[in-house]
C-alpha cells in the first residue's frame, strides 16, 4: 500500500486555493492514553485542522519543551510502542481521510528499521514524517524507502540556516518545509518574532515550489492570522498539549483540543 503524500500535498493546495494558510496541529501519540490520543487528534480534524502531526514519544526530545516534555513522559510511563503510534495513525486517517504525518526523532526509526517503518506507515494511511534531527546529508537511505512507500520526508529549517543548507534541504525534502520560527524549543510564546518571515522568504527564493508552514510559539488565532499572512501553513504542538495537560479530565481535553482547533482555524482565515 502506498502512503499518502499526494493527499498531503492537495491538501496544502487545496488550502492556498482557498487563499489562506493550512492548519497543522500537533499532538503526541499515547497522550493522555493511545484511545485519548485518538480521540484529541480526531477532535483537532473536526475543530478545522487540515493536516495532524502524531509525535511520537521520545525520551530525549531534544526540539521539544517541557510541556511535550510532559506529554511524551506521560506516554512512555503509559508504556506506548511504535505499534501504538501506527494504530493511531491508522485509526485517525480511517476516520477522517484526512493527511497524517509523524513526527519523529531519527533514533527510533534507525533502531526500528527504515523499512519496516516506512512500510508500516504507509500501510497504515500515513503521508510521511517530519525528522527534525536528521541532517539531509545523511536522509539518502530514508528518502529512498519514504519515497517507494508514497511518504513525505518533511525536514526543518531554523533561522540559522544557511542559504546553501536551505537549498540542499528544499531539493531533498518533500511535502512542505518545516520552518522554526526562532531558535529555541517548542513551547507558546507571546511574540512569533520577525525571523519567521525573513526564514519562508529565504526557504522560497531557494526556487523550490514546496509550501513552507511555520511552527514554534503559535499559541492563538491572533499568532495564527499573523503568520497566515507570510507562511503557507501554521503548525501548533504545546498549545494543545497544554489544553489536555490542564484539563480537569480527559474528556474535557479532547474538547479543549476541539474548541482550540477551530479559534485557530479562523485565524488562519483572517477572522479573528
């Protein structure tokens, strides 16, 4: 079975067709439980995301911050697999057809096997990963098993970035290109900064026609209409987590993430 990069790029276009930014939101798999998991991720699609990263937990989450840091604790002691993170992404692109990635470091893919992986995530509806730790000059073996499977190899960028590592990157890369929009860890924060517009306008003058969607500190609809006008899509991870993590139940998070979800969508639509 092939995976699902062409939906995630009709998807993107679908919503530049429409004339406004994406909504990519984030959620880790296992979190509060693989079921509660499930159930935030399909609640994020019917708030209005268009496209839902599953994190998959990871005891050494070096991009992420203390509140996925939280997340991924809470699913780890909660003992979720990579069995788990397929199950959720099978049972949450079943529901709603809607694209799917992970997002992953590369350490657990390697002890997994690439082909094993890829394989699983494609037979399972996924449409690719986001590997923020592996460097494009090492990803030629991932790519070749991502690109058999039908996955998207989405990297990500930083202000940081050099114009010839953008290059290198926007050539290798597939699906969209994942632009940080500080240095720094994830996690909400009151100002998305400068850096993120100057960062898309150096990804795109690259030539490369990959959409370039923006993540690191978007936490509102305000944020979210802000970096709508510059970005192709808005990513937002801790802010959801955030949502669940101070809900009084599990219930009452999932609807969190709901309600979140669609402030965010109008936010990318500029009706804020």
């Amino acid at each position: 079975m092939s995976g699902n990069i062409q939906l995630l790029s009709d998807t993107l276009a679908a919503a530049r067709a429409e004339g406004r930014a994406a909504l990519i939101a984030y959620l880790p798999a296992g979190f509060p439980t693989v079921d509660g998991g499930i159930e935030a991720i399909k609640a994020a699609f019917d708030g209005g995301a268009d496209v839902v990263e599953v994190g998959l937990p990871h005891s050494d989450p070096v991009l992420d911050g203390p509140v996925i840091q939280t997340a991924d604790d809470i699913a780890l002691r909660g003992g979720v697999r990579i069995a788990d993170v397929m199950r959720t992404v099978r049972e949450t692109f079943g529901a709603t057809g809607k694209p799917v990635l992970v997002m992953t470091y590369w350490n657990p893919i390697d002890r997994y096997g690439v082909e094993r992986f890829t394989a699983e995530l494609a037979e399972a509806g996924g449409a690719g990963c986001i590997l923020p730790d592996l460097p494009v000059q090492e990803s030629e073996l991932w790519r070749e098993h991502a690109e058999k499977h039908g996955l998207a190899t989405v990297f990500v960028v930083a202000p940081s970035s050099k114009d010839e590592r953008l290059a290198r990157i926007t050539a290798a890369g597939s699906g969209f290109v994942y632009a940080a929009s500080l240095m720094g860890v994830t996690g909400t924060r009151e100002s998305v900064g400068t850096q993120a517009q100057a960062l898309v306008e150096r990804t795109r003058a690259t030539g490369s026609a990959l959409p370039v969607c923006v993540g690191l500190g978007v936490s509102n609809a305000v944020q979210a209409a802000e970096v709508a006008g510059f970005a192709d899509g808005v990513i937002v991870g801790s802010a959801f987590v955030k949502r669940m993590l101070d809900a009084p139940d599990d219930a009452a998070g999932v609807e969190a993430v709901r309600e979140l979800a669609g402030d965010l969508a109008k936010g990318v639509r500029g009706r804020v």
